[in-house]
C-alpha cells in the first residue's frame, strides 16, 4: 500500500515536467509547420492546396510580421511590458498607417493577454483562484482600463501631451530605481499604490497606446507582489485594456486588415508557451533585476524622446 501511495506520488509530481515537454515538443511542431507552409507559398505560389495569404501579401512580409510579433511578445510576457512599445513604432517607420497599426495590435494583446494568463496559472507563475491578492490586483487593474480610456479621452484635450510624457517617463524612471535598489527587499502588499498607478497607465494607454506594461508591472513589484505574479497580472489585466480600445475601433472603423491582423495574433499567442515556461525557470531575483532594468531604459527612452 505505501509503495503504490509513492508511486502514485512520483506520478503526480512527474505529471507537471510531462505536461512541459509535451507543450515544447508541439510548440516546435507548429513553429515549423508555419514556417515550412510560409516557406512553400513563396516557392510554389500557385499550387492550390497550401491557402492564400490574407490580401496580396508576399509570405516574406507574413513571415517577417509573424517573427517580429513573436519575439516582441515572448519580451512582453516574460517582463511584463515591451510589445505595443516596441511593435508599433517598428510597423509606423516601415510604411504602415497608425489605423492600420493600433487595432490590430490590440486584437494580438487581447488573445496573447488571455492566453498568457492562462498558461501563467497553469505553469504556477500566479494563482488566481486561491491568492486574493493577485486575484483583487486583476480585477482593480481591469476594471480601472475603462476609467482610463473614458478619463482619456475627457482630460487628454486639456493636457499637454508633452508635460504628460514627461510625467509618466519621471513614474517609469522612480519604479525602475525603486525595484533595482531593493532586489533583496520584499515590499509589504499596498493596494492603494497598485490603483494610483494603475490609473495612470489605463490613462497613458488610452492618450497614447502604450506604456502600460513598464508602468503596472514595475508598480506592482514596488507594491508588494512577487515579478512572477506582477507580470501574469499585466497580462491578463492588459488584454481587457485591449478590449476596450478595440472595441472602440470597431465601431468607428468597422474592420481590421487581416494582412496584419494575422500574422501578428498568430506570432503572438505562439510565443506564450516559451515566455511562461521562461518566466517559471528564471529565480525571483533575476525576474526582478530583469523588470527593473527594463523598466528603468524604457523610461530612460521616453524621457528622451519627450525632450
């Protein structure tokens, strides 16, 4: 009876590594696949049964969409911040317009959101159900995205955009310092902090369309909360964020270019399963220096490019 209560043990606990390696072996799998697929379109445009891509796009412009997105959001959701901030100016400067950019970003953010929550709490990064305080800092962040974007639009007329950059690269800069200067330092949980700056990212994501990331994660870490859990919270708290804005563009624009809208929501959701298994290997204190240099060279980035 004991042998059978160890082994029964043994495979409970083994079930975990199994579950890993089977998610890297089919994640390997479907990389390569769209890749070959992308690969063969270039070579044999005409044959019939590989599928067309979305419009006229060439598959070397599919494929260098899908490998941008892909390597921006494994950043995002292993720190918690980099790919609305990194992704758009990339796509503005090769010819794209912003109505094009900022919709489909959003779609990508709102599934790659969901999904890394999801496999976030699957990989034990964050518990949602039994932590209350990651669960309450979710819920806080997701519901202050509508008061941002409505505050947003209300206030951004009567502020100057510049004097707001440079604010909110000032609150980037101080929680970068903050975490870097307490690496060995937990903070006790203060929810008041989470909402001040959480209201202050929703309202910088709503004027400018991103920012949301480095302002949220590093304030969460500042607040008390581990960098594993600040940036499942980003995550999930982000694509609600996303979904507000989006459903905005819908219905003043009415559609989104699939040429764009594809190969970045595929790019995106296909870097989940690598960026949480990342987050899970990687120590709490290298998570942590990681979320404050990060957070410190894109405020460093704002600031400059605001003065």
């Amino acid at each position: 009876m004991g042998t059978m209560g160890e082994f029964k043990s043994a495979s409970q606990l083994a079930a975990p590594g199994i579950f890993r390696q089977r998610r890297m072996r089919i994640w390997c799998w479907t990389i390569s696949g769209l890749l070959l697929l992308v690969g063969l379109k270039a070579v044999f445009p005409d044959w019939r049964f590989i599928p067309d891509l979305p419009g006229d796009q060439l598959p070397a412009s599919f494929l260098l969409l899908f490998l941008s997105a892909h390597l921006c959001e494994y950043v995002d959701s292993s720190l918690g911040m980099g790919y609305g901030t990194t992704l758009t100016p990339i796509l503005l400067l090769v010819g794209y317009e912003p109505l094009q950019v900022v919709p489909c970003i959003l779609l990508s953010e709102l599934v790659t959101g969901l999904s890394a929550g999801v496999m976030h709490q699957r990989d034990g990064n964050v518990d949602f159900v039994k932590d209350r305080h990651a669960r309450n800092t979710a819920i806080l962040l997701s519901g202050l995205s509508l008061a941002g974007a409505i505050g947003a639009v209300v206030l951004s007329v009567n502020v100057s955009k510049a004097l707001l950059n440079s604010i909110i690269a000032a609150i980037i800069l101080s929680a970068g310092l903050a975490i870097l200067a307490s690496v060995r330092r937990r903070f006790r949980y203060r929810p008041g902090f989470i909402l001040l700056l959480g209201a202050v990212a929703a309202f910088n994501k709503g004027v400018s369309g991103g920012g949301y990331g480095p302002l949220t994660t590093s304030g969460q870490v500042v607040s008390g909360l581990s960098p594993k859990q600040a940036v499942a919270i980003t995550s999930l708290a982000e694509s609600f964020t996303c979904l507000v804005g989006l459903t905005g563009y819908l219905l003043v624009q009415g559609a989104l270019d699939p040429s764009l809208a594809l190969p970045l929501t595929l790019g995106g959701v296909l870097s989940v399963p690598m960026s949480t298994w990342t987050v899970r290997r990687v120590s709490e204190r290298a998570m942590k220096m990681g979320v404050g240099c990060a957070t410190l060279l894109l405020g460093m980035f704002l600031l400059a490019r605001t003065l």
